[in-house]
C-alpha cells in the first residue's frame, strides 16, 4: 500500500488490546504471519513446537506435470526458539475435498515414531496413511526417515519427503504489527523478511498424482486444508495464506474490544467458517481495513471464507501454478492478498521473494528437484531484533 492504513479507532483502544493480546500470548511479538503463533494456545514456540502450523503450499510438480506437490510447515524458526522433531502423539494431515462439499473426500495422514534417544539424533520414522470415506485405512508408506537425502517413494506412485528446511515464507510482519498498534506506516521505508533469508522450519511434502486427488468423474479442482491434531483432537489448521492474521478478530473492530477469536478458528472447520467467522471477518475488512461494506461481504465470500486452498489441477486451466490457484513456492501472497483487499495493484509489503536459488524449482537458474524446498540453513536464524 502506497499510504499508510488509516486507523478508525482511538490509539488507546489499539494499544490496549493488542497489549492485552501480546501478555495472553506470552509473546512479546505476535508471529501471526503465514499462520505461525496465531492463538494463544500456540504463542509459546518451544513448546508448540511442531502443533503450529505455518503455512500450506499445494502446486503443480515441476518435475512431473501429472502430480500435485503438497507441503505444511511447521515449527517456526526450528532449532533455535522451536524443536526439531515432530510430535510422535499427533497426526498431520492434508485434507481434500473433491466436490465442494468442504468435506474430505481424501485425507493424507502422517505420524511419527518418537525421537531416537540418541543425542544429536534428530531422524524419526514416518508413515504415510490414505483415509478415504468408507473404505480401509490405506499405508502408502512406512518407517521412512526424516532429513534423508533420498526421497521415499510411496505406493499408489507419489514420492514423500519430511524434516528441517529453510522456511520458504517471507513478509514484513514487524511493520503490519507495529502498524497495528498505531506506530509506524505498513509498508515502511525500509521493509524486511520476518522469516529470512536464514530461518528453518519443518516441513512435509508430498508429491502424488494428481488423478488421486480428484474425483473419479474427473472435476480437476479440489479444495485443500491442513491440520495437525494430537489425542483426537484438532490444535492447528492452515488454508489460504493469511486467513488468521488478515481477517480473524486481532485489530480492534469497533468501539468495544473484540474476544480474539484465533483459538476458536484454529479448532473449526472449512464447512463450518461462514456461518461461524463471516461477520467477524466483515468487521475487521470494514474497521481495519476501511473496505466498504457491500465489497468487504463479497470478498469474504468469495476469496477467503471458507479457509481453503483451491487448486484446479487441470493443465488447461494454468500452465503453472500460481496464488490463488493453489500456492507456489516462490508466490508473494501477501501482496497477492493485500492487493485483493483494497483493489489496488500497486499495493505491497515492501518484501519480495529472497530464496534465491535455494529452492529447486526449475526457477531463478535453478533445477527442478523434490522436495522443491532449501535445504536447512546451518548456522540456523532466529526471529530478528529491530530497535
């Protein structure tokens, strides 16, 4: 945005809450972007670890037009505020709906075997499930180590890769929360990455055929959601980039202080968001955002609730993919998403994508090559420190 978000609330209602949000958090900043630290069940990184869910990346292979790559983060800035290691007691899962109906017509579980013992030894067996409505449990892979070299290639064909990479996302979030709180313009003179160039998270990628995801009377587009739940119960859940942090109630949203609702949005559900968020979302495009009531309705409605990724797999549709039709790698989705919000094309964060050639995408000189992801930055960064 070319001019700073003008507030509609008094500064003290701003600051009041977001301090009030901050101490909830036991955060002294909030990591909300991509989808990191977005409640305060999960503002504590050590010990969320790999529960919190960043963000969700589903495009067309590189290597292999045929397939569709799906990847969740986790575990911001992994080995130096967040574990290394996946939760053995949770299920991470990537959820396919094939006909709209925002139910999973496929679910893509993984688990994990808890860490070695060994110190030093990070390297856990992962298993690899296929959930279909009415039919067995299906393992397309199993005891299959994190941070190998090699990918595993699964049955039903697919290829399957999980550990420590550097985390591919990139945005200003000092200065959206900085201008959150009445301090400072968005974006600011000098923008920088929150996330880089030299953090880790963890990550699980997939790479299936795209004819496993789709419905059998061949409709090419799905609707994709990630969850990571533990005990039988859902923690985390990511969609389209910057769901949580855009539009669920954190800004002030009129005169009195909202509830934060980000912990009960983290336990929803795509069939379930636009009865239960869809005001709530309104409020905040109108009162933070300052979009018009009848625009900040249809945008909710039809770009950002319910909180799902689609992606039409059919090669007619993009020869590549690119936000919003799924997710790339290298996409600047905050400015993708910033400039969906006000309408205007010449709206930013400041930041740009600066992985380089660190992921293997066929892109900026660079050979295509799963897991598409760089490899883990050693020594590792952790979240900066700006005066």
């Amino acid at each position: 945005m070319n001019q700073p978000m003008k507030m509609l609330q008094p500064m003290k209602i701003v600051q009041t809450f977001l301090t009030t949000l901050i101490a909830a958090s036991c955060a002294a900043t909030l990591a909300q972007a991509s989808d990191f630290r977005d409640s305060a069940a999960l503002a504590q990184a050590s010990l969320a670890g790999s529960l919190d869910l960043g963000d969700l990346y589903v495009f067309r292979s590189p290597t292999n037009e045929e397939n569709t790559v799906l990847i969740m983060t986790m575990s911001e800035f992994a080995n130096v505020i967040s574990p290394i290691t996946f939760d053995p007691e949770a299920n991470y899962e990537f959820l396919i709906d094939q006909n709209g109906d925002l139910l999973p017509e496929v679910t893509l579980r993984i688990v994990f075997s808890p860490p070695p013992s060994v110190r030093d030894d990070f390297s856990q067996k992962a298993r690899v499930q296929l959930i279909r409505p009415g039919l067995p449990t299906f393992t397309m892979g199993k005891n299959i180590p994190t941070n190998s070299d090699e990918p595993a290639d699964l049955q039903l064909g697919g290829i399957f890769a999980a550990g420590i990479f550097d985390d591919p996302a990139f945005f200003d979030l000092t200065a959206f929360l900085d201008h959150a709180q009445g301090a400072g313009s968005f974006p600011r003179a000098t923008p920088k990455n929150y996330f880089g160039p030299n953090a880790n998270c963890l990550a699980i990628v997939l790479e299936v055929p795209s004819s496993r995801l789709t419905a059998k009377d061949h409709r090419p587009v799905i609707r994709v959601w990630a969850r990571v739940t533990r005990k039988g119960r859902q923690v985390d859940r990511v969609g389209a980039p910057f769901t949580s942090l855009f539009f669920i109630p954190t800004p002030p949203t009129g005169e009195k202080l909202p509830r934060d609702r980000h912990n009960e949005f983290n336990l929803g559900r795509p069939n379930r968001d636009s009865k239960s968020f869809r005001n709530s979302a309104i409020d905040v495009l109108e009162d933070f955002w300052e979009i018009p009531a009848n625009r900040a309705g249809a945008l909710v409605d039809d770009l950002f609730l319910p909180d799902v990724l689609k992606f039409d797999t059919s090669l007619e549709y993009f020869k590549t993919s690119k936000f919003p039709n799924g997710r790339g790698l290298r996409d600047d989705v905050a400015d993708d998403v910033l400039k969906l919000i006000s309408g205007k094309a010449e709206d930013t964060d400041g930041v740009s994508d600066d992985n380089g050639n660190k992921i293997k995408d066929g892109q900026a000189m660079t050979t295509a090559e799963f897991p598409y992801l760089g490899e883990a930055n050693n020594p590792p960064a952790g979240p900066p420190v700006e005066p």
